[in-house]
C-alpha cells in the first residue's frame, strides 16, 4: 500500500478481518503450487502471506506501511516481510507468481506498478489481484466529499486509484502483461458492529478529515453517517458498496 502514509494495524485486525477473509477467492485462483517463489504486494498484516506459505510456496510479503509490515513480522516471525512500496522494488525475473489482494487502488502510480510487477515475474509468470474497481465505494466517497465540502470549500484530492476493466488491461498489457481474465463485479460487504461505518472510515478515508479541527471533525463524522444510513445501512448492519476488479495476467 502506498498511498496512505499511516494505518492503524490493530484496527485493521480487530474490525476489518474482512479484507483478508473475502481475499479467500482470490487465493484459490492464484493456485500456489509447492515450490513456487511468491511475491504478495500489499500483504498487509500478512494473514493470506501464511496461506500461501500453507501451500507450500516460498512467498515473500512486501508492503509500503511500516504499521502493516510490523505487525505481519509479529504475527509470522517465520516468513520474510519487506518494507518498500510496489512502484520501486527491483525485482528481476524472481517470481513465478505475484499475488495482490485489496491494495493496488492505494497505488496512484499504476503504470510504475505495473511495470514494476511485470519485472518482477518470470517468464510466464502470473499476476493474480483483486482490488476496488470502477464505482468502488461511490455513496461513502459523495458522502464524505459533500460533507467535506460543506466545511472546508474543497476536498482533498482522493487517494485511491479505482480503474475499469478496459483501462487496467491496457495497462498491463503495454508492459508485457497478457491479461487472460478480468471481471468487475459488486461485492456488498458488511461492516463490523453498529460503529462498523465511523470505524471504517477512520480505517481508510480519515485523510479527509486530518485538516479539521477536533470539533469540527467529530461533527463532520455524525454528518456523513447521517447521509449514509438511509443508503447503506440495512437491519443487520452496515454495507460497504464495494466493487472489485478481479485480473489474471500472464507475462509473455
């Protein structure tokens, strides 16, 4: 993850065990194999890291937050963790596979990502992701910025990178990345208790508030809450409005 300069790894683990969980599918299409040499970007705390190592891959986790990369060192002491961000590793011909789950829309640098990748993979080597797509988050993101707005006459610049499919095929595919799947789908995802949304957003989207005031901060949060319970929030809880980007690419 690049993006976002700080993350809060404890409540990343005791509120948002989603993301790695629903990450699962995405697992089984990348396949790991015994033997293979692995590469997870963005391996966050590094929960699906272990899984592929399970498998029997040599994997190697790589992160861009040191809070994220801390903590997967804590938790798996026994795999290999790097601290660096995806645009500037300088992995060459090294991987069989690369393996990304919920991380590459916090990379505004795509196309440095992507060749970066590309480099990384050996011959033939695969790139399995999935992470936010077009539309992704669309009704918190309104909501914030509206809110936002209504306080400060602007709204930070958004740090997440949500591209279509045709887009991030063109992409990869201008970097030797021939892309054998794709798919953009809606994933409604529930949020974590009744302060599930207030979390979420402090999780993930609290740059848009770090310019307010303490005050002014707390109100601005009951205000965006406000305009999202009526569209994402359902008897049993609160729905983040996903959308994700699933890509297979082969390096050729």
């Amino acid at each position: 993850m690049t993006a976002k300069s700080t993350w809060d790894a404890e409540l990343y683990e005791a509120k948002h065990g989603f993301v790695w969980q629903l990450g699962q599918g995405v697992l089984d299409v990348l396949d790991p194999q015994p033997g293979e040499r692995i590469l997870d970007v963005g391996c966050g705390t590094g929960q699906l890291t272990q899984q592929i190592a399970d498998r029997g891959a040599q994997v190697i986790g790589l992160d861009a937050s040191p809070e994220m990369i801390g903590q997967a060192r804590q938790n798996y002491p026994h795999l290999k963790f790097v601290l660096e961000n995806v645009t500037e590793m300088d992995f060459s011909d090294e991987f069989d596979a690369i393996f990304s789950n919920a991380a590459l829309h916090w990379v505004l640098d795509a196309e440095s990502a992507a060749g970066a990748m590309a480099g990384a993979l050996r011959k033939h080597g695969r790139l399995v992701a999935e992470f936010g797509g077009h539309g992704n988050i669309r009704e918190i993101v309104n909501a914030i910025e509206s809110v936002i707005l209504r306080y400060m006459g602007t709204a930070p610049a958004s740090l997440s990178y949500f591209p279509s499919i045709g887009e991030y095929a063109s992409l990869l595919e201008a970097r030797g990345l021939e892309v054998r799947f794709a798919s953009l789908f809606d994933r409604p995802t529930p949020l974590e208790g009744p302060q599930g949304m207030e979390n979420w957003i402090r999780q993930f989207k609290w740059y848009y508030f770090n310019a307010l005031p303490v005050t002014p901060q707390r109100q601005a949060m009951t205000e965006v809450i406000d305009e999202l319970r009526p569209r994402l929030y359902r008897d049993d809880g609160w729905i983040a409005d996903y959308r994700r980007l699933r890509v297979v690419a082969v390096k050729v």
